[in-house]
C-alpha cells in the first residue's frame, strides 16, 4: 500500500483537499477568438469556474489502503494514432463507467491546480483509482493536467526557480505517488512577453526533469489554435512531447454573430488553417507531436433571427453533446456547407434560438485532416459529455481502427452483415450477427460519409424504412461493418 510518499506530501502542503482558486482574472486578448479584439476566457477556464463548488466535496485522501495497478505496456487495441481525452473531476461519478477504454490511449485528468510558488492540489474524489486501474488494464495513459490561468501567478511560475522547482519536485512526487504516465500543463492567460523563449525554456526544463525523475512520462501543453502573437509554437513542440491543439472557441459568448466553436473552414479562422497554417512550421517538421482538440459540446444563443450567422441577442451557455443532439432531433438538424458544421434553430415564446455544435459528420471531416497530415491524433473537450450515446465513440473507431474513414470503408469486415433486397425499394432488410454491444446504433451514410439516418437497433430488429431516401448509393454501417447498396 502507498502511504509513506503520501504522508510526505501532505507535510510538505503540496497536495491539499481544496482547490486553489486564482484570485486575479485580467482581461487580455485571449488566444480563442475569431477576433482578436475580442475578450473571453477559454471553454476550460469556463467550465473551471462555474465548478468551484465541487472542491467542498470531500476526496478519498482519508482512505490510504489503495492499490495502482501498473499499465500494461502493450496495448490491446488497433487504434492506428493517438486519441487523448480531458477528464473533467465534474464528470468522474456520472462518466467513469461510460468510457470506452479501448478507443482511448490518454486519458487527462483535470485538474490538478497549481499556485504561484509550485505547489499543487487535487482534483475532487481523488484518487480516482477505479478509472486508472479500468485504464492501465487496457494499456491506457493517464495524464495529470496541471492548471493556472492567472497572468500573475504563471508568470512567477516560468521565472521564479525557487516556485518552478517546487512545481518539478511536486510533479515527481505525484507521478511515482500513483503511477502516472505523464503532465499536460493547461497554462492560459499568459502575458505576451511569456509566450515564447520563457515558456519553452519552462517546458524544455520540466520535460527533462521528468523524463529523468520518471522515466518514460509524457509531458504535453495545451496550446492554443491561433497565435495571436508571441507564442513559438515551433519551439513549444520541440520543448515538450507533444501539443494538444484546443481547437474550439472560434465562436463563443463574445460573438456578435452565431457560430461554430470548431468551423473546419469559412471565415479567416478555422481549424484547416490551424494545422495548415498556425501550425505549418510545426506540420512540416514535427507532425507527431500534435493533437488535434475537438469539442463534445456546443454554443447556444438567443439570436435576432433563425438564419446562420445571426446576429446575437444573448449568449445561454454550452450544451454538452449529448444534449444538443438529442434536441437537434426535436427542432431538425441542419448543416452549414461553407464551414463543415452542424446546428439547429427553433423559436419559443416568440424568441429565436439557435446551437452549434459537434455531430459525428462534422467531427469525421477534422479526423479526415488528422488523417490527411498524419498527425499524432486526436482528443476532446471532454469525455463523458456524449453521455450514454454511442455515435461518437462510433466515428472513432470507424476512423482510427483497421480503417481509415470512408475512402477505405469497402476494406472493413462485413461478413457479419448482410442486406436484401439490393437495389433496395422501400424497405432495407438486413440481418447482423456481430456482437450485441457494438450492434446498438446503425447509421445510413452517404458516399461522402455523412449521416442520412441513425436508428437504434435490438436483437430482433432486420429492417428499416428507406422510403425517405432519394435515388443513389449509400451504406449501412453498424459498428465497425458496413454494406454498400443502391436506392
């Protein structure tokens, strides 16, 4: 049992039960917006906020009879690149038996919260060690994401030696504590004359303390999706092992017009020109050390009409996807052709809403451009908002197992599924023999891979109506198995 660096670490004051909640919020030109006049905080430092409340919950420090179990080093998985999801503490009592380990080989927990002079506290419910045993037995990474998001207080983190090695010892100790596999350092804020030979210097110096003190840990940054001036993001990769792009808040609550938080294109700012160009000088050189960030939530607003791009009214906050989703099939979903993106309008008591958010159409065309540029992987803000439902998870494996997107779909396994008559008329018959779990959710595609139709299928379900579709050719996908026919 660990208790003896435990006891340590509570005499030291590194690791507390409460958060350390940051006690000076400037306004700056944030790093998210498609204005860089704009003022905002990032989506992490939103949710952070509105959390606060959670450290008054009591942790499992009093238990120290616990047992971490080492990962296994060889992961059971066909995963073909790296997929890392932030972990919110907010979300480890609903989440940690929703999650699909073997379509994940990061998982990030957030956060631990770091203080000006380097010492750390925990997040609520800690240690969360059901979710890093159910991870480490799949060959999954758990990462402890290392938060500040007060100009001040990072600014004597990067500077002050004293504080910076206070902060390395800690994250040392933590590491060995409970056998970790890495630190994302989520550092927002930051003053302009931070971002650039001050911050990599940081990075560099940590990434080889632990590299050293730990060997085989990851260390990573959470970096933003436009440098909106002073950050060398190519020094930044080359400090560390890689970079998460938060590639989200390109529309938010600053926004005069409705939007997506992650256009794939359309406007100055989208996510093709994060890679191809923010991150160009990265993508040419080292393109396996970038994760591309998506988000698993969306943006609501009272709007003046109901037409894309409405003028704003109001900003109602960030559904998560699996509200969004489910409202979408209440009020119609629609999809906005110049940037990739899925939304909804409706209007209740003479107002006009509308949301934008991440399906997994619009999330299959960023994972097409991790794919495209080989990329390290990618990730999301955050698991455990798609709730109970599958499609999301399902678009990972269709992605990022022994296939590759939908240009190789005629090479997935198909022997467990079968469809008559083909051409089809009116009704689509179909019999599955692959496993129950994976046979929830069928979807009828496009050849281009967009969702025509989603329907919930049981043991006894063998057909569905196509009587909505127009001539042409589509698939029925169930799983990672899918059947091509013709309407």
């Amino acid at each position: 049992m660990k208790t003896s660096k435990l006891s340590s670490l509570r005499k030291q004051g590194t690791l507390r039960n409460s958060r350390v909640v940051a006690t000076v919020l400037l306004l700056i030109i944030i790093l998210f917006s498609p204005n860089p006049s704009s003022l905002a905080q990032s989506i992490h430092q939103t949710e952070y906020e509105s959390h606060k409340e959670l450290a008054k919950k009591p942790s499992f420090f009093a238990n120290t009879d616990y047992r971490i179990v080492p990962i296994r080093q060889v992961k059971n998985t066909s995963l073909s690149h790296a997929i890392f999801g932030y972990l919110p503490d907010w979300e480890y009592t609903s989440s940690r038996n929703t999650l699909q380990y073997d379509l994940l080989t990061h998982i990030a927990i957030f956060d631990f919260t770091v203080s000006a002079n380097g010492s750390l506290t925990v997040p609520s419910y800690w240690p969360w060690v059901d979710v890093i045993n159910s991870a480490h037995e799949e060959g999954v990474k758990i990462i402890a994401t290392v938060v500040n998001f007060t100009t001040s207080q990072i600014h004597s983190l990067l500077s002050s030696s004293v504080s910076k090695q206070n902060l390395f010892e800690n994250l040392a100790a933590l590491l060995k504590e409970f056998d970790l596999d890495g630190v994302n350092i989520d550092f927002e804020n930051l003053a302009s004359a931070d971002r650039g030979s001050l911050l990599n210097r940081f990075m560099a110096d940590l990434t080889d303390y632990l590299h050293r003190e730990v060997p085989g840990s990851e260390i990573s940054f959470a970096a933003p999706p436009v440098n909106w001036g002073g950050w060398d993001l190519p020094g930044l990769a080359h400090s560390c092992d890689y970079l998460f792009i938060m590639g989200y808040n390109f529309y938010g609550s600053w926004s005069e017009t409705s939007g997506p938080s992650a256009p794939l294109r359309g406007g100055s700012y989208n996510i093709t020109n994060t890679i191809q160009q923010e991150y160009g000088a990265v993508l040419s050189s080292q393109a396996h050390k970038l994760i591309l960030g998506v988000p698993y939530y969306g943006d609501r607003w009272k709007t003046r009409t109901t037409a894309a791009h409405s003028q704003t009214e109001e900003h109602l906050g960030h559904p998560r996807y699996k509200t969004a989703y489910e409202e979408s099939l209440l009020h119609g979903l629609k999809w906005h052709i110049p940037s990739r993106a899925s939304w909804y309008s409706y209007r209740q008591n003479s107002n006009n809403y509308q949301v934008w958010f991440e399906t997994d159409t619009s999330l299959g065309l960023k994972y097409d451009l991790v794919l495209q540029h080989n990329l390290k992987g990618t990730g999301m803000w955050a698991l455990g908002y798609d709730g109970d439902r599958p499609e999301l998870w399902d678009e990972l494996r269709n992605k990022f197992t022994n296939s590759s997107g939908i240009e190789h779909i005629n090479t997935l396994p198909d022997e467990r599924l079968h469809v008559y008559p083909n051409p089809v008329g009116d009704v689509l018959h179909f019999h599955f023999s692959g496993n129950s779990t994976q046979a929830k959710t069928a979807r009828i595609t496009n050849l281009q891979g967009r969702v025509i139709n989603r329907f919930t299928i049981s043991e006894t379900s063998n057909s569905i109506s196509t009587s909505q579709l127009s001539p042409g050719v589509y698939f029925l996908r169930i799983g990672i198995c899918c059947k091509l026919f013709v309407k």
